[in-house]
C-alpha cells in the first residue's frame, strides 16, 4: 500500500537525502575553521561521519558566518542532511532565511544529482506535510521563506497550497496574510536572511486570486485595501 501520510512521506524524504549522501560524508575529510570559537575536538567531530556529529554542533554549522570555515561549501555540503532534519522537524531553532541563504551560499544547484533531487524532494515533502498539519512544527511562514529561497521562486510551492484544500492550509493561509498585514510587508516583501527573493511579483497576485475564498471577507478587505494604497 502507498504511503499517503505527508508525515510518512517526510520522513521517508529525509531517509533518502540521508542515503544520497552517505557517500559524500564517508569520505575522509579534514575541518579547518575558527579555533577561537571551535576546540580542535568539535573540528575532528566535524571531520568524522556526519551521522556521528554530536547534535548540539548543527546548529553552529548551520548560522555560522562562512568565512569562520576554511572550505565553508563543502562543510555545509557534508552537514546538509542534519541540518535539514532538525529543520524540519522543529528541532533547529534559527532563522529559516539564513539557513536558505547558507544553502544558495554553499552552491547546492551545482552539487550531485541524486544530492539536489533529494533536497528537493525533501523540500516537497516538508511542504505538503506543513500544510496538512495545523499548527506545525514550524510556522508556515518560515517553511515558505527556505524552499522559495533556496529555490529561487515561490512559484511551485504556491501552485501546492493553492491545490491543497485541507483545513490546516485554510488557517496557515489565515495566519500568513495576518502575519504580511500587521507587519506591512506584502508591498515590498523579500525573502530569505539578505533579501535574495523578492517575494512581491509573485505573491500579490497569487493572493488576489486564492485567497478570497479562504481567507475571512474581513481579512481579505484589508489585503484589499493595503495592496491598492
């Protein structure tokens, strides 16, 4: 039988980043970074296994400035699936933009096929998963803003939403447009932790058309108003 779970789907996802990857993270592989801020056992930590690595050095990998690494990219590239796991299950508690901006940063369009095809993948499935579930793991805010920017278009990930008509989307579409009014972002709206998506051309337009029929007349009025001013 099918798995249809969005959960299942997303844990089968992270599994099959972990396998693309395995290869990537059994080679041999020296860490050299900032030795004011990493003790010479977090870089061998670093160096070995990247299932080995002791979970509470992630997140340092994670936000951490690039030039604090000597070969940031392929760090990040070996560290990727970690990273993305405690990500997506709410258990990384950083700024879903700067992890996006680290990714397009570490060059990921230009890693190994099967390395890409699961991240995106895995991108897909967080997505369907964060939209059948109300409320999640992370705000859906924030799981828009990694996998647009990382992408670089909100095209597709919209297309989705639009398409999945659960009642969980229904209130995270409520919660989002709540969230662009009060902060009055929707007329100029970027994305991603150094603006790398300007998320306005695309938005604008996507919410005029989907989100009369789910969102509050109220709400939708203000939208209205604000977007027209």
């Amino acid at each position: 039988m099918a798995v249809t779970d969005p959960r299942h789907q997303l844990q089968d996802a992270l599994n099959t980043l972990d396998a693309a990857f395995a290869p990537l993270s059994e080679r041999p592989f020296t860490v050299g970074g900032c030795t004011n801020c990493y003790a010479q056992a977090d870089l061998d930590a670093l160096a070995g296994p990247a299932d080995r690595v002791p979970e509470d050095l992630i997140p340092h990998v994670a936000a951490e400035a690039i030039d604090h690494w000597d070969d940031f990219p392929a760090l990040y590239r070996r560290m990727t699936p970690r990273i993305v796991r405690l990500l997506t299950t709410g258990r990384l508690h950083l700024d879903h933009g700067l992890v996006a901006s680290r990714l397009l940063a570490a060059g990921w369009r230009e890693w190994a096929p099967a390395e890409r095809e699961a991240l995106e993948q895995a991108w897909h499935a967080w997505w369907r998963a964060a939209l059948h579930q109300y409320p999640g793991t992370n705000p859906v805010t924030s799981v828009l803003e990694t996998i647009s920017v990382s992408t670089g278009t909100l095209a597709p990930w919209l297309d989705m939403w639009a398409s999945t008509r659960t009642d969980a989307a229904d209130q995270h579409l409520r919660d989002a447009v709540h969230r662009w009014l009060r902060t009055g972002e929707l007329a100029d709206l970027y994305l991603g932790f150094y603006d790398e998506l300007h998320a306005t051309p695309e938005l604008v337009p996507w919410l005029r058309t989907t989100a009369q029929s789910r969102i509050g007349a109220a709400q939708f009025a203000e939208m209205q108003r604000l977007m027209n001013s």
